[in-house]
C-alpha cells in the first residue's frame, strides 16, 4: 500500500528527532524557556506541553504547579520522550505524564487545562487553525495559550529557498504560517483567543562558513516537499550552489544565522456562568 505524502513526512521528522540523542544544549534551553514566563500558572494548575520532547518546558512547568499540579507532555518521538523520562525519574517527580501520540491526533476534554504550550514546533503541523482551535476547547475558561515561532527570514530557508527557485523549483517555508507578529496575532483571534501579547527576541549568531555550508538536501514540510523524489544528481547540484551562495555571505566574522523568536500568549475569553 502506498503511503501517502503526510505518512512520509511525519515518519521523516519522527525520525529525525529521534536521531537527536544530544538535544539538550544551553540553545535550545535558552530559546524554549521564556515562553514560560508569558504563562500565569499557580500551584495546583493542570497543564499541556505540545511537543514536549526532552521536557526542557515540562520540567520547568512541573515546579511551577508544585506536587499538586500536573503537567502533560505530549510528543511523537520515542527517543525524546526517554530522554524526558529518564530526567523525570532523576528528578523522582510525580507530576508529569508524558503520552507518546501525534500532537495533531490527539483528544483531550474539554475545559481541561489551565494552560497549553507548544516551543517551536506549531509550524511542524499541519492544519495550525484547527490545532489552535483544540486548544482553545482544552482550555478551562481563562486559561492561557502560548507558542514560540521563528520568523520568515530565520535560519537558512530562505537561502534554500531562493537557490532552488533558480531551477523552477518551488519550495514553501515551513515558517510561514507563524512567520511574523501579525501573522500569530490573527491565527490566535481567529482561534478565538484574547488579550494577546508577544514578545520579540534576537538569537542569531555567527557561524563559521564550513558550519554554515552543512545543508544535506532535506526539506522540512507538512504538505509540500519538491525535493522528495528529486533525483540525487540535482540535489547535489542544488547543494554546491547553496554552498556557494553561503560562501559569498561569510564577512571576517563568518556567515550570520538570523534567528528572530517571537514569544505569542493569549487568553481565552473567562466566560463566567
């Protein structure tokens, strides 16, 4: 039986994070850990954390709700949920459940949840309106929603981008949806979300070019992805002319990585009976 495009791709990304047996770097701690300042959260609070992988939120949310709380973590890589389990166990906390499910498949009740989190990896869905709109049903009312996105212009897509278009291939950034602060803002009201704030932060840094040049041919995409039956005799093509295009943006410094994080919150409305 064939599989179809979006089996392909969550299997691709499945198992890419399950190759990443070195997750947990002072980057990605740093860059996931403000989004939990966005979100009041109080001892005894029940919370999500979509895409939880090694728990670097859950773990921080579990101290904030205390013993009494519970945080959930929901991701659909087995390496990074044993990663998150074995420093849960370390930790002896009883607080967190960690539930190995697509984050897009997933059910919980509603009005569950004091607060969902998501860091980084909304864009990795496929249908981010309806997502949002789960979410928004889990909520209790009152509770509170966030999200970490990069923007359009982060990271190496839009080089790749720009280096396939040359040969007609056309290629859509994975970022887009999220890809900057009116963007968030729209996909959250129109999720029927309030009281929105964001939070703008700069993480990018200079890199050396050989580091910079390291792009393999993979795409990342939840609905389209040229690139996947491209024969690999283009694809190296495409790969020595990306190197080339980084090699001509290296200054004394290196080649800078742009990195915009945009830190979302929003509320749902406190309807109260």
């Amino acid at each position: 039986m064939m599989t179809s495009y979006s089996q392909r791709y969550k299997a691709k990304v499945v198992e890419f994070f399950n190759n990443r047996t070195q997750y947990d770097k002072e980057t990605t701690i740093q860059r996931a850990l403000p989004l939990i300042d966005l979100v009041p959260l109080s001892p005894g609070d029940k919370v999500l954390d979509v895409a939880t992988g090694t728990g670097i939120i859950a773990l921080a949310l579990a101290q904030k709700v205390g013993p009494e709380g519970r945080v959930v973590g929901v991701d659909f890589s087995s390496g990074l949920l044993a990663q998150a389990q074995q420093k849960i166990d370390e930790l002896e906390l009883g607080n967190i459940e960690l539930v190995e499910a697509d984050a897009e498949q997933v059910a919980f009740e509603d009005n569950s949840f004091d607060a969902v989190l998501c860091s980084s990896a909304l864009v990795y869905l496929k249908d981010i309106p309806n997502v949002l709109k789960q979410w928004h049903s889990w909520l209790k009312p009152g509770g509170t929603v966030a999200f970490s996105a990069w923007s359009e212009q982060s990271y190496a897509t839009p080089l790749i981008i720009e280096v396939c278009a040359k040969h007609s291939i056309e290629l859509f950034n994975i970022n887009e949806p999220t890809g900057n602060t009116k963007k968030c803002c729209s996909l959250l009201e129109n999720a029927g979300f309030e009281n929105i704030q964001i939070t703008q932060q700069q993480q990018g840094h200079y890199e050396s070019v050989d580091q910079a040049q390291r792009w393999d041919g993979s795409w990342f995409h939840p609905t389209h992805n040229p690139l996947e039956n491209l024969p690999e005799e283009r694809i190296k093509i495409l790969i020595a002319e990306y190197a080339a295009a980084i090699a001509k943006k290296a200054n004394e410094q290196g080649v800078w990585v742009e990195k915009e994080a945009f830190y979302i919150c929003g509320q749902k409305p406190n309807v109260r009976v």
